[in-house]
C-alpha cells in the first residue's frame, strides 16, 4: 500500500443567492452534496482548472454520501473533508467549502 498523501482543498466561490443559508451551519451537521454549484455554470470554471473540483462533486453526488461539517473557517465558512483512493492507491484527502448551493442539511 501507497503511504503517500495527498492534501487537496477546494473552495469554491460564495454565493451569495445560494438557496439555503450555510451561515446556519454548524460543526458536526450532517449534510449531503446534491448538486454542483450553480455559480460553476459560469464559462470561466470550464477551462480545465477546475475539472478535480468538477469530479470530486460528481462523486460525491453519485455517492449520496452523508458528511458532516468537520470545520468552520475564520470567516465562519463550514468545511466538509472527505477521503478518498487515487487509481494508483494513493489516500487523498479534501477539504470542500460548503458556501453555495450544492449541499442539503440531512437531519
């Protein structure tokens, strides 16, 4: 087994029209990616830059996984992490910034 880690953080833009107000959210509330945020719909995220961020919310939406918010940033932005295998067995771990509209509160 690999023992190599990588450390990938992904933040992206506010929203600030976004349908459900992740200023509510706290540390340990469980949530569940739904969607790809919809300010990605705008053409300059579709430049390739941005094609890891595109594929770790596909999978997370495919997956239907429940995560909980593992961290709240200085701005009192909330972080999900989540682990992952790379094809080569390499462990990665994201960060993903839970200030848009993809995610939904699963009580």
């Amino acid at each position: 087994m690999n023992a190599d880690v990588i450390l990938l953080i992904i933040r992206a833009p506010m929203d600030p029209d976004s349908t459900q107000d992740w200023k509510t959210l706290a540390l340990g509330d469980r949530v569940r990616i739904i969607r790809i945020p919809s300010l990605f719909n705008e053409s300059h995220y579709h430049n390739g830059d941005w094609e890891e961020t595109f594929a770790l919310y596909r999978h997370l939406i495919a997956q239907q996984e429940i995560l909980t918010v593992a961290e709240l940033d200085e701005f009192g932005v909330p972080w999900i992490e989540y682990e992952s295998i790379d094809n080569d067995g390499t462990k990665v771990s994201n960060g993903l910034a839970l200030d848009d509209d993809s995610w939904e509160r699963v009580y």
